[in-house]
C-alpha cells in the first residue's frame, strides 16, 4: 500500500535562519506532488506543485522554493525564513489527475 | 481561472440536526469536486469525490453531497450530525485532466450536545 512521509513534525526556527521540509511517497511511482501551507482561519493554500523529477510549478510568489530530486521526494525549502511563513505544512500525492489527493500528517512551523 | 467559495466558516448544529456544508466552484467545464475532512492537528482525509459519475455522491461516515451544475455547487450534507463529526472540511476542485487541486477556505463544524 501507498504510504507518504514528511518530517519535521514540529519545527522552531528564528527569522533569517534556512528552512527545509522532506516528504517521500512510498508505494507508488510517478506521483504528482503537492506542497500546501494551512495558516490560522486561511484554509489551504497550493504552493508548489510536480508531475515528475525536476518539474516544479510555483502558485505563490515567496521566499520559498521546492525541488523534486527524486521521483517520491519532495522537499521545501528557504533560504531565510520570514514570521509569515509559520503554518501548518502538508505534503501531498496524486497518481492522476481527479484522483484522491493523499496528505501527509503536516509540520507545524514557528518562526519566532 | 477555478475557484472555490465554501460559505461560513463556522457552522454550528445540534446532535442528530441535519449538518449542510455549502460550496460553490467556478471552472469552464465541470472539474472533479471533493471534500475532505480535517481532525485537530492532523491531515486531510477524503471524504467523497465526483468525478462526472452519478451526480449525488455517498462517502464516508454518513456523509454525500450532490452536483448541481446549474448552481455550479457541490454541497455536503448529513442527515443527522453526531458529536464525532466536529472538524474541519474542505471542499476542493481539480480541472477535468489537470493536476491543480485548489481547496477552499474551510468550513469548522460545531456539534452541540
């Protein structure tokens, strides 16, 4: 069965300082990946998306970046993090378009 | 470009009330519709999806939600809500053979005893 990974669960990290989230997909081959950050009361917001390795489609304009360096790995990253990046980020997969989107269990993100 | 309008963010029934969850979508062409559930600190878990089937879709827990492409809506109801029915839920659309799945702002239901 298809399982998806993402870690840190919880993360603490003052402003300026670099930021990178892992999530791997076990299971399945050629998924199409999804970054989304849920902030307070905003619901979930699309950041990146990838149909395959090094194809990355960026939604929001920011100080974050992804990058798919293998085909089940999908990584979020930033070079200096601002307060406004704290959330709740959720990783998630899809094999083809209208199916089932599966999330990880998200990392909580403090930038204090 | 698609949308996705749920109105209210906070909803709040009694137990065994009827629980009505509203969405509304703006696409060209009829997408794929979903909606997911959302427990405290946790991910998102599918509750039912419509990809251009039967327009009344059952899911889990009790829950459906009908199509109706003349109200471009995709509503989820529940005849009688139970106290474990308090979470979030998102409803969200996927164009027809596209990968960009965007979700609403989410609806928090409340279950009161």
């Amino acid at each position: 069965s298809q399982t998806i990974h993402q870690w840190p669960a919880t993360l603490v990290q003052p402003v300026g300082s670099p930021l990178s989230l892992e999530c791997t997909v076990e299971g399945t081959s050629n998924p199409n990946l999804y970054w989304y950050r849920q902030a307070a009361g905003r619901g979930l917001q699309l950041l990146f998306y990838s149909v395959g390795i090094g194809q990355i489609s960026s939604e929001v304009p920011q100080n974050l970046s992804a990058s798919r360096p293998q085909d089940r790995q999908f990584i979020l990253s930033s070079k200096k993090l601002l307060l406004s990046d704290s959330g709740f980020y959720l990783c998630a997969w899809t094999v083809n378009s209208g199916n089932t989107i599966y999330f990880g269990e998200g990392s909580w993100l403090t930038v204090v | 470009a698609q949308s996705v309008t749920q109105l209210g963010s906070h909803v709040s029934v009694s137990e065994g009330a009827l629980v009505l969850l509203r969405c509304n979508y703006s696409s060209s062409v009829p997408p794929y519709l979903f909606w997911y559930v959302q427990y405290p600190n946790q991910g998102l878990q599918l509750l039912l999806k419509y990809t251009s089937a039967a327009t009344l879709v059952k899911g889990i827990n009790g829950f459906e939600a009908e199509f109706k492409k003349s109200e471009t809506s995709f509503h989820l109801t529940k005849p009688s809500a139970h106290m474990s029915d308090a979470a979030e839920y998102f409803c969200a659309v996927t164009p027809t053979g596209g990968f960009k799945t965007i979700f609403g702002a989410g609806t928090r239901l409340f279950v009161k005893a």
